[in-house]
C-alpha cells in the first residue's frame, strides 16, 4: 500500500508540473476543428469536452481536493453535483452572452481555488482564522469560475452562432462524461490509500502539495496576465 500511496502523490507533482502546459490547452487538430466548424456537430464537441475536462489539471486538482474527506457517496454527489452546476451556467451563458474576461485573471482564480481546498483540507481556516466557511457555498461559487475557464477558452475560437447551442451542450456534456471518469479512478485509488495506516500522514502531505500547486498555478497566470 505504501508504494500506492507514493505514486498517488507523485501522480499529483507530475500532474501540477503537467498543468502549466497542459490546463486549458487545445492541440492543432482540435484548434483546426473549432475554428473551421459549421453547424451541428454533437459528437466532435462531446469528444472535445471530455477531452479537455481530463487533461484540464487545474480542474482535476481542485475535484480532487474537494472529495478527499468524503466518505459518503451522498456527499461525493452532492458537492460534485454543486461544481457540475457551478461551471454548467457560466460556460453556457459565458459563451452565448459573450461575456468578456481575462482568461489570465480566471485561470488564476481557478489556481486560487485549488489553494483553497488544500487549506481548508488541511484545517486551516479553524487554526488560522477561528472559523469554517460553508464549503458547499464556497465548491458552488468556485464552480462558476471553472465555468467561465471553460467559457473564455471556447471564446477563444470565435465558434459559429450555427448551431452553436446544441455544439455548446454536447461541449458541457462531454465535459461532465470526462470528470466523472476521471473522479472515478480518483476515487478508487484513495478509497484504497484510506485503509492503510499511512493515510493520515501522506493525506497532510498530499494537501501541502495541493496548495503548493495551486499557488504556482495562480502565480504563473498572474505573471502572463502582467506580461500580456
């Protein structure tokens, strides 16, 4: 169980390194797609979806943070239920509004909120500042900033109003086949790392880690943003 264990946690460092590269990113072919798109086209952009959900580290970090301590399927579906609807409203009427942000400015408030979660995993807002928020309220509202990662991406691509609806819901819904996918094998591998008798103490380590990554996350966003 140690050597699980140890690779979990090396998976997280090579997953954060991976993220800087990797999170929000398009390849040629998808890229070539979405800018010569026209009309319906369901499949590609499901594909899309759960595509960029499973290589979106920085979305996989924050999911992992958030259902670390969750012993319960009810409360695994529910705070996933409460990030599904989150991102679900600002990257549809992000894009169909055409509301403008700064992608450098969301996606460090995204890095911002995996620090959140290591914290509060952690037990620090107890120890540090005397109080706990709602993490519910605080998964929700995060939620809607994924959403709006998601949505400034897209914006990106200037996709035709064609069909763009039904392309944006296969988007979302490919979005939610690779989370679910991904929070899957997540699951099962700290499902196994809990009845090991290291779990405590990699399960500290493991949420430093977390906040580490979501510091640098946030830092390397800000720094293109000031650069830009």
């Amino acid at each position: 169980m140690k050597f699980s264990v140890t690779r979990l946690v090396l998976l997280l460092v090579m997953l954060t390194t991976a993220s800087f590269a990797a999170a929000h990113g398009v390849d040629d072919n998808t890229r070539t797609f979405l800018q010569q798109n026209t009309g319906v086209q369901f499949v590609p952009f499901l594909y899309i979806g759960a595509k960029h959900m499973i290589t979106g580290y920085d979305h996989l970090l924050f999911l992992l943070g958030v259902i670390f301590f969750l012993f319960r399927s009810r409360e695994v579906l529910l705070y996933v239920s409460l990030f599904t609807l989150g991102h679900s409203i600002t990257l549809m009427s992000g894009v169909l509004a055409n509301i403008q942000l700064n992608a450098y400015l969301i996606d460090a408030i995204i890095g911002l909120s995996v620090v959140y979660k290591g914290f509060d995993n952690l037990g620090g807002f107890k120890r540090v500042l005397g109080f706990q928020p709602d993490t519910r309220y605080a998964v929700l509202i995060f939620g809607l900033f994924h959403g709006f990662g998601l949505a400034t991406k897209l914006q990106e691509f200037h996709i035709p109003a064609d069909g763009l609806l039904t392309n944006l819901i296969a988007f979302n819904i490919g979005v939610e086949i690779g989370q679910f996918a991904a929070l899957g094998i997540i699951l099962i591998l700290i499902s196994a790392w809990r009845h090991s008798a290291t779990f405590s103490r990699f399960a500290v380590l493991t949420n430093t880690l977390l906040m580490a990554s979501g510091i640098m996350l946030t830092g390397y966003q800000l720094t293109g943003y000031f650069n830009s």
